[in-house]
C-alpha cells in the first residue's frame, strides 16, 4: 500500500505537460503541491526503511525499483496516434523536449519549495526527503522517456512487465540502449547485486548533484531546473543516438 500510494504521488507530480516552452508559474506551484504531498509518504517510507538504508542510499534504490514497471508506457502505435503527421525521428525529439521540460518545471518546484523551507528553519529538516521525492519524480520522467524512445525505435524490452521494467532501468543507469540479446530471464539475472550496488551509488551522486535546489530564496528553483534540464536532455539525445544506430544497422543487414 505505501509503495502504490509513493507511486500515484510520484505520477501526480512527474506528470507531463503538452504545452512548448518554459515551465510556467501555475505548472510550477502545480508540481510544488505535488512534491509536498509526497514528503509525508515519503517519510513514512523512510521511517520504515531505517536510518543506514537511508543513508547508505538502500531505501531510495529500493523505491526506484518498485517505482520502475509502474511507470506508464505508450508503445510504438499509440505515439504515432499521438503524433500524426511525424515521423518516428521527429516524435523522439519531441518526447526529450517535454521530458526535459517537465524535469526543468520538478527542478524549479523543489527550488521553489526549498525557499519558503529557508524561511522556516523548523522545515529544513524535510531537506533530505525533499531531494529524495524530486529524484524520485525526475527518474519517473527520465524513466518513460527511456522506454518510449525504445518502443518508438522498434527496440522494446521484452517480459514481463517487472523485466521490461528492470531493463529500462538499467538502460537509464547506464545511459545505454538495453542489449536485444538479453532476454526476459536474462534481466532477473542482470539486475542483481552488483546492478542495486551500481543503482545506490548513482543515487547517492544524483542526490548530491540535486542540493543546488536548497540554495536560499529563489536560487534553488534557477539552479534546479537549469540541472535537470542539461541531465534528461542529455541522456535523451546519447541514447536517442544510439537507438538509431542500432535501427540503421539493422536495415543494412536486411538489404
């Protein structure tokens, strides 16, 4: 119940929007809301977990694993039913702007919620979990971004939805298009110990990259957005790249 509640929270806030350009106010104090209602949960969570796998990063690894095959998907026909008119090319491009937009817009909520937090000092001590509930909602995003680009390039992980779920998540850890060659079992076997250990120590990385959001007053939410956005466009143009690549080297070999 407490992972489906962090997870709905989590859909709330991550959610995307249609619209082209910057954030604006209202989408901002929209994902600030969103953010706040999910610190409680996630504090319970956290609670729960313990002070070492909080601090070891085990709690949050842990939390981005069951948040994984929950992460809504749209497979190759409903984007082109979205887009149409597009090609597959162009709809990519046009799911790593929303993606980094949306990002930008959790980045500058988390700022933005961090500010009114240095004005009441009681409040710092929420600061970790905030960092934790926009990393959460930032991976969210960065996570649908990776398994549409998939689906859209006719490369989607295959399983069942905990393995395509597991293979997505490591294709954004590692920032690599997942390996045709491993199947649905294969990933069980894939994501193991060694994968959580890599999984804890690029979240406790992430997290520290993530403090520019407690900077006081409204420097957080500039910092913030300007961060998140440089990392999800990132990892959507590498593994964009990629993806195509892969598509073209493929089409060569069928002639």
């Amino acid at each position: 119940m407490a992972h489906d509640e962090i997870a709905d929270l989590v859909a709330r806030a991550a959610a995307a929007s249609e619209a082209e350009g910057d954030p604006t106010t209202s989408d901002r104090r929209s994902r600030q809301r969103a953010l706040a209602a999910l610190i409680p949960a996630l504090t319970r969570s956290a609670k729960a977990s313990g002070f070492r796998a909080v601090t070891a990063g085990r709690w949050l690894a842990d939390l981005i694993i069951e948040l994984a095959p929950r992460v809504p998907v749209r497979d190759i026909q409903a984007l082109r039913r979205q887009y149409p008119g597009q090609s597959d090319i162009e709809i990519a491009e046009r799911l790593i702007r929303h993606a980094t937009k949306t990002t930008a817009s959790l980045g500058a909520a988390a700022g933005g919620l961090a500010a009114v937090q240095f004005m009441s000092p009681p409040l710092l001590l929420a600061a970790p979990v905030q960092l934790a509930a926009e990393m959460l909602c930032v991976t969210a995003v960065e996570l649908k971004l990776v398994a549409e680009l998939h689906e859209l390039l006719e490369r989607p992980a295959r399983g069942t939805v905990s393995e395509r779920g597991s293979a997505y998540l490591m294709s954004w850890m590692r920032r690599r298009a997942i390996s045709p060659q491993l199947g649905g079992a294969g990933l069980s076997v894939a994501f193991g110990a060694a994968a959580k250990r890599e999984l804890r120590s690029q979240v406790l990385r992430r997290l520290g990259r993530s403090t520019t959001t407690l900077a006081p007053f409204l420097a957080g939410a500039v910092a913030g957005a300007e961060v998140n956005r440089r990392a999800t466009k990132a990892l959507g143009e590498t593994l964009l790249a990629e993806l195509r690549g892969l598509s073209e080297e493929r089409w060569f070999r069928q002639l």
